[in-house]
C-alpha cells in the first residue's frame, strides 16, 4: 500500500518572482517531473503513478507551474516556465537535477537545458514539441489540440472526457473518476481559465532551434507511437538536432506515457539516469 499521498508530500515554496506548490520525497539525485498544460493539469495528477517509485532512488519534486495546481496565478504576458524551473532550483540550492516534462513540459525542460545548463543532469521529454509547426495536421489543429482547447473553452465532464479519450491510446484510463478529478481541478481555478483564454492563438514562448545543438547532457526523447496530439515526428526532430540524444517509441501509447505505461516508464528513466551518469 501506497505510504506517500497527495497530502503528505505536499509543499510550497517561495523564488524570487513565484509562490510555487510542489510534492517532494526521497533520497538521491535530484529528480523534477514537469506536468503538461492541459486542462486540470498538475505535478500529482500527471505523475501519481510514477512519484513513489522512482522516489525510492531520487530525490523527487513533482512541481505545479504557475496558473496550474496549487501555485499562483499566472498571466499569459508573464508566462515563463523554464524561467519558473531555474528559480525553483536555485532557492531550492539543487546544483543539478535530472529534468522530465510531459508535453509543455517537456518544452519547458527542453529550454531550461540550453538557458542553465548548469543546472541539468538529464533531459527526459514525452509527448514534446519540437518547437515547429509539428502538431499541426495539414488541414489544422491536432486532434488533442482541438480537445485541449474544447475543455478550456467549455468546461465540464463531456469536453473533458473527450479530452483524455483523444489523450489516450489505452481507453480504460478514461473513469468516470478520472474525468470528475479533472473537471473539479480546472473549475478549481477559474482565473487559470481566464489567463490560458487571454493567451489563446497568441504565440508560445518558442524553442529556439539554433540552440538545440548546445544541449550537451544526455537526452531521453519519449513518444508514444499514437499520439493524437504532437506526432511522434516531433521527438524525432529533436533527436536529429540534439548530439547526446536517443528516442524511444512506445507503440500503443498516446500522449500520456508516464500514465499509460507507467512501469515502461519508470523503468526506462531509472535506467537512463543510471546508465549515463553524469554528476
């Protein structure tokens, strides 16, 4: 039986520019899991699976991003999340750390790499953009963008369970219990709501492809074969453009690997941390 809860892992801190809610537990390398930016997103929900496994050899922190969980609000102008990382770190006193991002967090790790190198052991990415116009179909928005956006814009249990449906290859992760999780966690915070409204259709933070090449820590690039989401192209992108990288395709999988293939999952990112060490 699970010993570590959503509660009593639970902490807050404060940087320089943000009042950031996190879970914490264990011993060992540093270890930080970055959710994605979907609707009723956090640190525990996206990783739940995962934190008390690999938090019986790391050190691990499941954190909430700004606008997202238990942390403080966020407006799209000020939204910077490799920028919210680096300060959690450094207040923190983590010299290095192991970094894993699911989706826009994946996006954000990969920018910390090259914004603080000094600061990342390991770079581990799932279900990432590579920083172009990959998730985009030929006649469009993804099918996970589209229901991404649907869940923002009109909130509830039916958008939301079209929501993980498309998120997911494995459709028995998408329970009645699931869904009402998500849906109360988004309705939760209404000014997120308000604040990913205003940023909508406005351009992201982008991944500057000149500087892929300068990530030099060794790079783990996870994708599920069936992503609906970004396609599975987008890792291989990234593999192509940073030298000490290596992808790895999980076939009957969406865009939640560490959720849909949580063993796998585990199990890979111990043996890349372990296997290529780099203090």
């Amino acid at each position: 039986m699970s010993t570590l809860t959503e509660q009593n892992t639970s902490k807050r801190i404060r940087t320089k520019n943000w009042d950031i809610h996190y879970h914490e537990a264990g011993e060992g390398h540093p270890l930080v899991l970055v959710h994605g930016g979907g609707p009723g997103a956090s640190g525990w929900s996206n990783y739940h699976p995962n934190f008390e496994t690999l938090a019986k050899k790391y050190r691990v922190f499941a954190i909430d991003l700004p606008g997202w969980g238990k942390s403080q609000s966020v407006t799209y102008d000020k939204r910077n999340n490799s920028g919210v990382l680096a300060e959690f770190l450094d207040e923190l006193g983590i010299k290095r750390a192991a970094v894993v991002g699911n989706s826009m967090g994946g996006s954000s790790c990969i920018r910390l790499a090259y914004e603080r190198p000094d600061l990342v052991s390991h770079l581990i990415t799932m279900g990432s953009s590579c920083g172009v116009p990959s998730f985009l179909e030929p006649l469009g928005l993804s099918e996970g963008v589209k229901a991404l956006e649907a869940a923002y814009f009109e909130p509830g249990p039916e958008t939301m369970r079209r929501f993980i449906s498309v998120m997911a290859y494995d459709q028995s992760i998408v329970t009645d219990e699931f869904v009402k999780e998500r849906v109360a966690a988004l309705l939760a915070r209404p000014d997120h709501i308000e604040g990913w409204k205003s940023g909508h259709g406005k351009p992201m933070v982008p991944i500057d492809q000149t500087k892929l090449p300068t990530i030099k820590c060794p790079t783990l690039l996870m994708h599920g074969r069936d992503d609906r989401t970004v396609p599975f192209t987008a890792a291989a992108h990234l593999a192509r453009a940073i030298p000490n990288s290596r992808m790895l395709v999980i076939s009957k999988c969406g865009h939640w690997v560490q959720l849909e293939h949580s063993d796998e999952f585990n199990r890979s990112v111990d043996a890349f941390i372990q296997g290529n060490p780099n203090p």
